[in-house]
C-alpha cells in the first residue's frame, strides 16, 4: 500500500558524505564481497557529529509536541497568506503563470514535508504526548485544506487565468486543469443552492459511510464449537480461543478466526455455520444503510453533471468511464471461465473424495484449495521462513534494485531520526553522481507504531521557478518481528513479497521527475499507482530472486533448493483463476450499484454469484452487500482498479523483464518512461511509449489460465 501523496523541493549539491556505500558490480562482484549473498556496506562510522538534517530535505524528523502544533499553525499561516494574495489578483489585469499559478504550485512544494513532518509522527512515536499533538495538527491542517478548497475568490482567478490559455508547457497546462477540476468537483462552478445541497449530501454520505463501519466493527457475534467440530485446526489456534462452561469453544466473526476455520477446518458443517454467519455481519440494517448511500452518491454526482457516481468516479481514472470498466471486468471473467471450470472440478473431486456426495458450496473453496496445494506443492510455509532473515533479505532488494535501475545507496550514519532502529539512505544516479533522493527504513516492531507495512511519501520532488529541483524523501514503515535476543528475526513469505512491493513504491517516489509536486512521487492516476510496486513484486517468484536473497538462518551461505523455487513459481498462480472470478463478481456488483439507481441489491448478488462463479450458488440467507465495506468507503465504484493494475503489471513483467530480471537498459527504459513523469502523464500514453504498442490483458490471462494441478 502507499500513502498520501505529497510535494517536495530543491536540492542543493550534496557534500560527500560519509557513509556507508552499497553498490555492486553483479553477481560475481556480490559473491566476492558477501558469501550470504547480500550485500556488503562499506562502513565509515562517523564520531562525534553533530545530528543534521538530510541534504535537500525539509522533512523535520524527531519533532517534539509542542514544536508540531507551532509547525501546524505557521503551515496554516503561510497558506492563508498564499491563497490570500492569489485571492487579490485584479481580474481586470493581467492574470498570469507567475502571479496565480506559480505562487499555489511553489506552496504545494514547500509546504507538503512540512506537513508530512508534523503528520508522520502519528505512526512512528512512541510518546504519547507527540501521537496526540501529530493527530491535532492533522485535524488542524486538514480543516485548513477544506476550507481553501472551497475558495471561490482563489477558484476565479485561476478561472480567468485557464480562459487565457496561455499555457507555460504541457505540464503546466496539466497542473492548472487540476486546480479547475479540483474547485469544480467541490461545487465551486456551481449556483450557491446547489453547492448547499452538495455540501450537505457530502456530510451524510461521511456519516453514513462511518456508520456502515462501525456496524461491522461493531459485531461481537461468536459461534460454539466442541473440539471436534474444530478437527483439523492447529492446537495452538485452539488455545487462543475463548470457552464457555460447558468446554465449548467460541469462534468469533473477526477475520482471523474466520479465515482460519474456513482453511483448515475438516468439518463441513462447521465451515458452512461459520461462513453463514461471516455473511450475515450487518444484516439488514447495513443493507439498509448501503441502499441509502449509494442513492445519495447518485444525488451527489448528478449535481455535478454526471450520470451516475460511477460515472463521477471513474471519470478522473485511466479506465474513464464504467462501461470500460464492465467491458475489462467481463472480458477478463470470460477469459478465465475455462480455467476456472478446469480448477473448480478439480476441487469438486477433492472433496467428493473425502465427504462424499455432498455438493460442493462457495463455502468450501477455501478448504479445498488449502488442502489442493499442499498435496501439490508440499511447501511448508514455516520451514520456509527459515531461508529469510530479515537483512539478507533487504540486502537482495537492494541489489536488485540498484542494478535494474542504475542507482546507487548510500547509509547516512548520522542523519536525525525518531528511532535507533530507523536507518537512512541517499539514493544518486549510477552514471552521473547525481543525488536523486532519500528514503528512511523504519523495519521493526514497537509500542504504538503503525501495525502495517507501507509507503509515506515525506517529500515530492518538483522544480522551482529558479530552475533548481527539489529531491523526494520516503518513509518504508513496516512492523517486522525481532527474534528474543533483540536481533532482527525471520520473514514469512508474504512478508518478503510485501517487502518488495513496497520498495517498488519507494523507486516510484525517488525517480519521479515532474515539475509539479502534485504529480510526483505517488501521484499517479489511481487506476496506475499501484503498478511499479506490482511490477518489483514479480522478482520475488524468480528462482535468481530467491537464491539471491535467501540463506538458511544458521548458515547464510545455503539458499533454498531449486526445487522449492520451482513450487514458488507455480504456487503463485495455483487455482489463480477461480480466486479471480470471484474477485471480479465482487467488483461487478460494486460498479453495477454505483451505475444504475434503485436497484435491488440482495437480488443482484444472486444474479450474479452463479453466472460468475460457474453456477456456485450463493449461501442461504446471507446478503454480502451488508457486509462488503469497499463499497461503503474508501473504493466505492473503484474496486475493479486492483484488478486494473495488475494486468497492465503482468504485461509490463511478461513483455520486458521475463528471462531478463536485471537488464538495466530496459530498467532505465522503465524509470524513465514510466517512473520519471509520475502523474503528469496520461497511464496509457506511458505505458504504450513503454511497450511499444497498445497495453493488453493477454499476459494475465496468460498467467492464471495455467493450470497447475
């Protein structure tokens, strides 16, 4: 995942630092130097300095409580000033680049690792006076940001100044249509009834929204099982659980009990009571609530002249409009139905073969698969773990990426930052020296940290009117374990993938080379961000990947076995297609809601389930639209857009990086074609610069209609 995005600013010409050096000259050079196979820093410890901050960063890294709400207000200060004197600009006078645009894309720049400094506390501290002032000034500024938006005096000049069209480049051009749709999306071109009437949708659509949330956040529903109702479920998982008197236990509906029993449980009618009752979360009441809210989203975009909210949605995506959207989701469903067909009979004789004649229900796919792949594949998940320690680990993704994309990191021993356990890195150019950006690691668990692995863009580049560029700064925040003795422990294969997808967004960010603030970094059409990290993502499934950053813990010099490199590869997309099937019905019914008014949602789900996932019925009395929160917040219209990137990833992967993982000429190709205009380019004119011809969906396809069992 990654965070906000952000605005950066100039760099001054880095001084040698000095550091600790990790580059590499490839494999042969790596062995030489590091018989783990990792990487080697050159250490220089420097003595007695002074902490500083990083060349070309505004980011303040170890701010106190009280200097973070003093921060917020001179960030809030320095806006109004901004906005004010834009705000000021005669309209019967000369409205120009450098009196309307330029002041509010400079502000954008300078403002954001401000703000980033004051925001970020909230996820590393571990002071709780600093998580409450972090989440104040949040409050503070966020409340700011409302209010400028809804500028009508700032939204007439850049009127004015779009009428001219005068444009200064075709970034520019790009930049000021984004303030205009940004004021307009928020009613400003609007008569004043109706901007009410928006606002006012806007504050129950909120409310609603939170409701449906708390609704299932809320559900303290559990379900009594004896120990053999449970057969087939770990001991240790059975410990956890809470008993009643009577020596029963009580699984509840949270989704690691769910999943849990869904897997491993060897009883059938257990899997089918728990899977019901996960289905029923919300009941009516969320029914009720979602109904509501998608005909207030209706409401709210017909105000702004669109169709539908679909149609509002997807109109600022790459996919544009929903009926591309229907078109990508119905032909990838299609693609795969063949595939699909092939798996779900496979799973059929399974379970004929081990509970006879009983039909095969949606409840039972997880079981199955679980029980398929393991009798395939014969991985042991937790042996496995025992090949990657955590900084063998991170040695491989940094030689990987140094390599395919011509960088070169460099460790700052003495950089400020809000924890022993943050390192920092300089990220220059392999060819020219030329320092690019820096990025904080923040790897291990602690008290009040943020408990996911992610991206925080902390400063976007972007280039000032005086011709000098600002460099980005990243945060990679993650939560991994440590072992009793305080020293770094071992990674789950998940977690090794999520480690790499990460870091594609860390490159995303450091190699982006817009001009504006605004499109750099993360700031990627949303139906796009997600597309390097999925790419880098690709690596982890590549036997020279995995002996590269694998080493048996008591023997680092021991890298797991062919064998099991091959398993990797084809556990990847083990029964990929019918697991993408029922994705895709899911993002269907979120894009068909959000499309068509007044619907019938409970009867929609049953139209569908049997005609996506191959005449699986649904389960008895359940209704999945009361409990499907991507569709109440956060990706409402958009849950197809996973989906999205992933294909245009696999095509990227399949295209140009198969059976050539580190040729740094198709590396730079691709940071410089795709990374370096971030979100100042159309998706699809990057990607077709890119490939060479149209994008295409023949890779995924290509990928998940292998049938590996």
């Amino acid at each position: 995942m990654e965070e906000t995005p952000g605005n950066g600013e100039k760099m001054p010409k880095q001084k040698r630092e000095r550091s600790s050096l990790l580059a590499f000259g490839g494999a042969a050079a790596l062995l030489t130097l590091a018989a783990t196979l990792g990487i080697t820093a050159f250490n220089a410890h420097t003595k007695n300095r002074k902490k500083k901050y990083l060349q070309g960063s505004k980011v303040r890294a170890n701010l106190s409580a009280s200097e973070i709400l003093k921060l917020a207000d001179r960030i809030i200060s320095k806006s109004k000033e901004v906005h004010d004197a834009v705000a000021s600009v005669p309209l019967d006078k000369v409205v120009t680049y450098m009196n309307v645009i330029s002041p509010l894309a400079e502000l954008e720049a300078q403002q954001f690792p401000l703000v980033q400094s004051c925001v970020f506390p909230k996820m590393a501290s571990t002071s709780d006076d600093v998580h409450k002032a972090s989440a104040e000034a949040e409050r503070r500024i966020d409340a700011h940001v409302l209010t400028c938006s809804k500028r009508e005096d700032v939204y007439r000049v850049v009127k004015a100044f779009a009428a001219r069209g005068e444009w200064v480049n075709a970034e520019a051009k790009y930049y000021t249509q984004a303030l205009m749709r940004d004021f307009e999306r928020n009613g400003l071109n609007l008569t004043l009834t109706k901007t009410e009437e928006m606002q006012r949708l806007r504050v129950q659509i909120d409310e609603l929204s939170l409701r449906y949330i708390q609704n299932l956040n809320d559900d303290s529903t559990f379900l009594l099982f004896t120990e053999a109702e449970l057969a087939g479920l770990p001991p240790e998982f059975l410990k956890s659980l809470g008993k009643v008197a009577d020596g029963k236990f009580k699984v509840t509906l949270k989704s690691h009990h769910v999943a849990a029993v869904l897997e491993l449980c060897e009883v059938g009618t257990t899997r089918s009571m728990v899977a019901v009752a996960y289905g029923k979360r919300g009941g009516e009441v969320n029914l009720s609530i979602l109904e509501d809210l998608v005909q207030l989203r209706h409401k709210f975009a017909r105000l702004l002249g669109y169709s539908s909210y679909a149609d509002y949605a997807v109109n600022l995506r790459m996919a544009k409009a929903p009926s591309k959207v229907f078109e990508f989701l119905e032909d990838i469903s299609n693609s795969l139905t063949g595939a699909a067909t092939m798996e779900l009979s496979m799973l059929k004789d399974l379970k004929r073969k081990e509970e006879g004649d009983h039909p095969f229900g949606i409840e039972d796919l997880l079981y199955y698969v679980k029980k398929a792949e393991a009798q395939q594949f014969n991985m042991d998940l937790g042996a496995l773990k025992q090949y990657f320690p955590v900084n063998l680990v991170i040695s491989g993704v940094f030689k990987i990426v140094q390599d395919l994309f011509g960088l070169r990191f460099v460790e700052i021993r003495d950089a400020e930052v809000w924890h022993s356990d943050v390192t920092v890195y300089s990220v220059f150019d392999l060819s020219s020296g030329e320092l690019l950006g820096h990025f904080y690691l923040d790897m291990f668990i602690r008290e009040r940290k943020y408990n996911h692995t992610c991206v925080v863009a902390l400063q976007n580049g972007a280039l000032s009117t005086n011709g000098s560029r600002q460099i980005p700064v990243a945060l990679l925040i993650s939560q991994f374990q440590k072992d009793a003795s305080g020293q770094p422990a071992l990674l789950r294969f998940s977690e090794v993938v999520n480690l790499f997808h990460e870091f594609g967004h860390v490159v995303q960010h450091i190699c982006n080379r817009t001009s504006f603030a605004r499109f750099s970094g993360l700031g990627f059409d949303p139906d796009f961000v997600e597309v390097p990290a999925l790419v880098l993502e690709s690596w982890c499934y590549e036997s020279f990947t995995l002996k590269l950053i694998s080493g048996f813990h008591q023997d680092i010099t021991k890298p797991i076995k062919d064998e099991m490199c091959k398993s990797i590869k084809r556990w990847r997309y083990s029964f990929s297609a019918l697991k993408m099937k029922q994705e895709i019905l899911y993002c269907l019914f979120d894009q068909i809601i959000h499309s068509t008014e007044n619907i019938d949602m409970a009867e929609l789900f049953k139209h569908l389930h049997p005609r996506i996932m191959l005449g699986l019925p649904m389960l008895e009395d359940v209704n999945p639209a009361s409990c499907f929160p991507s569709s109440a917040i956060g990706h409402e219209a958009a849950c197809y857009s996973r989906i999205w990137s992933e294909v245009f990833a696999a095509d990227i992967f399949a295209s140009k990086f198969h059976e050539s993982y580190l040729n740094q000429y198709v590396g730079m190709q691709f940071r410089n074609k795709i990374l370096a205009p971030g979100g100042a380019k159309e998706p699809i004119e990057m990607l077709t610069g890119f490939l060479g011809r149209e994008p295409s969906i023949q890779a995924f396809i290509n990928s998940r209609s292998q049938c590996q069992l």
